[in-house]
C-alpha cells in the first residue's frame, strides 16, 4: 500500500482519532443495510447486517473490531467501496455487538476462530460466487487464525482474506494499550463499553463472574482476566493472549492473506510486527509508515478514509477467478 498520511494530521493518534470522528467515510449516502439474525449452533444467535445492493456474484465479508458495528467508520467505508464495485457485503456483528445482549454465557474474543469458521462456512453454502473477508483490528487476527486453523482447507471457503492494524501479538499490543495516554484514553473508551455490557451478562448469568473485580478492572489485561479468558476457556489473560496470537502461525495460512499496520499504531508496538521470515508463501505484509490504528486519512480538511478500503478491496479482488477479475475489472 503506498499511502502517506496528510501533512495536517501528524502522528498515530491524530491519524486513528480524526478520521474515526470526523472523516468522511464514502462519496454516496451511508450505507443502507438489511438485518439478518442466524441462531448458532448453542442456540445464542448473532446479527448479519447486509448491504442493499443488487445480486452480485462476489462476497465481501468484514468481521469487526473490539466494539465495532456495521456503522464504524472503516465498516461503512468499506461498504462505499462494496456498492462502487457491485459487490455483495455483510458485516457479521460477532455476539452482544449488534445493540442487543447475546444469550449464551459467552461474548468475543480475538481468537473466536470457531465462531468465525461457523459463519464463513455458512455464508460458503448460500453464496455461488467468490468470497473475500477482511478482518479489521480484534476481527483481523481472528480471521487469520481462522485461516491458520483450516490450513489448505480454507481455500475452499474463501477466495482472500485480509487483516486490517490487527493486533497479532495481543500480549505486545495489550501492553501498549495498558499505559500512559493510551490508557487514559482508548483503554477508558473501551472499558466504558465493555463493562456494562459484562454486567447485564452476570444478570443473566449469576455467578458467571465476581462483579466487584470486574468493576476494579482498569485496564484490559484485568478486564480479560475476569471475563475474556474465563468465559472462553483460557486459564488466565497470558494464556489467552499466547493461545490467541495470530503472528506465531502464520506460516500456516495456505490461502492469499493480505496483512496491513501502520508503523505509527498506537495499539501496536511496530517492533511487534511480523517479519517476511514469520510470514509464509501466502502472506502478504504491507506496514506503511503512517495511517494510526484503522485510520488512514487522505486529503484535505475533513479528509477521508476510502484509501485503504480501496487498495485491501482491490488485493482482494485482485485474488478472485481469474474470468471473474476479467469480467469486473
């Protein structure tokens, strides 16, 4: 990707904050979308928004980030670039994120490789044509695990997938986001979401988790440790992060991946960051200098943020059949 952040907007953290708040996210009108609810396989259910689009015979999956929804920013720029190409696009809400608490004693995590498998497998059997996914943040490197995990059998799902300022080594990333302006600002937005939704959980669930640790929680790494991990069957937040880290299997990944950060995350130490050594054949590392965590601003004042919807879109395309990639340029 051969992106440069604007002269105006300097540093990590202005490049992830402005363009979450204030950039333009498509040249149309927003996104229109049509809900779908699927029950799972336990008898939760999780929520699909779909774009409403004409029938289109390539998929576009974006599986969101912590606390994301199909009305984030990268989420509706990404459905801008969907409707410009003719693409079909949903963006699954993983469970409690679609405005409605889920049922099951459990949320999301960054490992929910499962969950994503079950989804992706799915959308396989309803849909004839090419499927490309991107994962953006916690979304990104559960999708690559996903890939990790299925090996030479994940082409048979999916044509691409591409991971957006994933956090692929969570404990590096869960350390940065744990201090200084990081802490006081993103890790409090974070926190300010999560822990009402963990206690309308305990409500449904009594005994799930102890309320008053919960509330003393922090910082992420405490967060995980009272309910991320327990809930999801790791012994502890070390054991989540180490068993749910993306960056050590990569090599595994036997079908097209596109992996993006920028240099400046301010969640992600760049010294974190996979290696082409680390990568394998069917990875490809783009880490560009500048963009912040899922920013990427372009332009003038307001700016925008299409940029990097284009060219992972584009990589993914680039990836389908090849009378298809003729045919639709």
């Amino acid at each position: 990707m051969n992106y440069r952040a604007p002269a105006w907007l300097p540093g990590g953290n202005l490049q992830t904050i402005w363009p979450a708040l204030y950039a333009r996210r498509g040249e149309g009108a927003p996104p229109l979308y049509r809900r779908e609810r699927w029950t799972t396989p336990d008898t939760d259910f999780i929520d699909l928004d779909w774009l409403q689009t004409p029938p289109s015979s390539t998929l576009l999956v974006l599986f969101h980030g912590l606390e994301g929804t199909s009305s984030s920013h990268y989420a509706e720029s990404f459905a801008d670039f969907a409707s410009a190409h003719g693409l079909a696009f949903v963006v699954p809400h993983f469970r409690g994120c679609s405005g409605e608490l889920n049922l099951a004693p459990r949320a999301y995590h960054s490992g929910d490789f499962e969950e994503i498998g079950w989804i992706l497998a799915r959308l396989r059997q309803q849909h004839t044509g090419p499927i490309v996914a991107v994962g953006v943040s916690l979304g990104g490197n559960a999708l690559l695990r996903w890939a990790e995990e299925m090996g030479e059998e994940a082409a048979r799902v999916v044509d691409a997938v591409a991971s957006v300022s994933s956090p692929l080594d969570l404990a590096a990333s869960g350390k940065a986001i744990g201090r200084g302006f990081n802490r006081m600002v993103y890790t409090r937005l974070f926190l300010n979401s999560m822990k009402p939704k963990a206690m309308a959980k305990l409500r449904q669930h009594p005994g799930l988790f102890n309320a008053q640790a919960l509330n003393a929680a922090r910082n992420l790494f405490e967060f995980d440790n009272i309910f991320t991990a327990p809930l999801h069957g790791f012994k502890n937040t070390e054991d989540y992060w180490s068993r749910a880290s993306a960056k050590p299997h990569l090599h595994q990944i036997r079908v097209p991946a596109l992996v993006l950060n920028a240099l400046n995350d301010p969640f992600i130490p760049a010294t974190s960051l996979p290696q082409p050594r680390d990568a394998g054949p069917f990875v490809t590392l783009w880490q560009p200098a500048g963009g912040g965590h899922v920013g990427f601003p372009s332009g003038r004042v307001p700016s925008h943020v299409c940029a990097m919807p284009k060219a992972v879109g584009n990589w993914l395309l680039s990836h389908r059949p090849k009378t298809l990639s003729k045919l639709h340029g």
